[in-house]
C-alpha cells in the first residue's frame, strides 16, 4: 500500500488526524499487522506524527499545520476548548499558552507529544454542554462560549473549598461587563455556583 494512495484519501475525507481504526476501516482487506507497519515507516519518513497511542497528525506535505484546537478535540473526544485557554482566547484573562486546556464528560487526562500539552478536565454529562462550533483553518473545532468558559473556571477554582482572586487571576472587568448575564446565571446553575459571589462587582 503506497502512502500516495492514503494520503489521497486521508485528505478526501479531511482526515488530518487519523487514528490506526480509522485505516482499518479503509483498509478491510488489509492485515492489521501490515498497517502497524505501514505506520510505523511513514513516521521515520516524517510524513505523520503520533499525538497518542493509536492516533496520528498528517505533516505530509512538509509545513502542514492543523491548529492546536482541532488536536485537542480530536485527541480526546467528547471534549470542547474551555477554561484557561478558552478564556486567553477571549481575552478575559492574558494570553496563556502553558498548555490547551479543555472539558470533558470521560474521565481527567493528560497528554504531552510534539505539539504541546494537553489537559482534560472532567465534568459531569450534564455539565457538558454551554459550547459552540467554530471554523479554524477550515475545520470544526468545539469550544466554550465565553459565558461558559468563564463558570468552568470558576467551578475548578472553587472545587473543594478553594478560593477565587479576581486579582491574581487578572480578569478583564470590561470583558466580563460584556457576557451575557443570563447565560452566566444559566451555566453557574449547572455546578451550583453563585457567579456574583465569586466575582464579586465584575457582574
């Protein structure tokens, strides 16, 4: 199988982030074994790159990019961008880039590969909700509203008996003023929280 062949195929389809399943189901007649080993050729000739066990990024051609974003989503599914990185992405809080940071309904995880680092917080199913469908590079990316972002923060921050500083946090008050309160009351709703509580005079 000649990796000109799949790549077509992958880029048809708009696979840039495939997973071994994935080239079982295009490949049925195929060995499992002959694909692992496929893989595994066209990592050393750099034309993939694992982002974890079993799913790989298409760098073929050389300079491809796929936003951090869309690896997020597609690394660990069900799962939207949100907390630190979704609020830096709003600028509600200053830019953050020590890691994509997102929300999931499986359990906490975390990842590091060429890429960055990649964490996954846990919320119950029913708190998994509050996010919207983006184009990044042309593809579909989840990701928090800002309302949403912000109650997930919270909720984090607070777990636990722990404490919210709206300084050291170094919230935008401007932005915050421009949520939608009734969202934020929504969303705080889901975990229980009193939103004006914890952020005091920025709503």
């Amino acid at each position: 199988m000649r990796f000109q062949e799949t790549y077509k195929e992958l880029i048809a389809k708009k696979y840039y982030i495939f997973s071994f399943e994935d080239l079982c189901i295009f490949y049925p007649e195929e060995k499992r074994s002959n694909l692992r080993q496929y893989l595994s050729r066209w990592k050393k000739q750099e034309w993939i790159r694992s982002l974890r066990k079993g799913l790989y990024e298409l760098t073929y051609p050389e300079g491809r990019s796929v936003s951090d974003f869309y690896i997020a989503n597609k690394m660990y599914a069900p799962s939207y961008i949100s907390l630190e990185t979704a609020l830096s992405y709003y600028s509600i809080i200053p830019e953050v880039s020590m890691a994509v940071v997102s929300v999931t309904s499986k359990v906490t995880r975390r990842f590091k590969n060429l890429q960055g680092l990649f964490l996954y917080r846990s919320v119950r199913p029913k708190a998994f909700r509050g996010y919207i469908i983006e184009k990044h590079n042309g593809l579909d990316v989840l990701i928090a509203e800002p309302e949403k972002a912000l109650v997930d923060y919270l909720y984090f921050k607070t777990l636990r008996g722990g404490t919210f500083d709206k300084k050291a946090e170094r919230i935008d008050q401007k932005r915050v003023e421009q949520l939608n309160k009734k969202k934020l009351e929504s969303y705080a709703k889901i975990y229980q929280l009193n939103v004006k509580a914890a952020l005091n005079q920025l709503v």
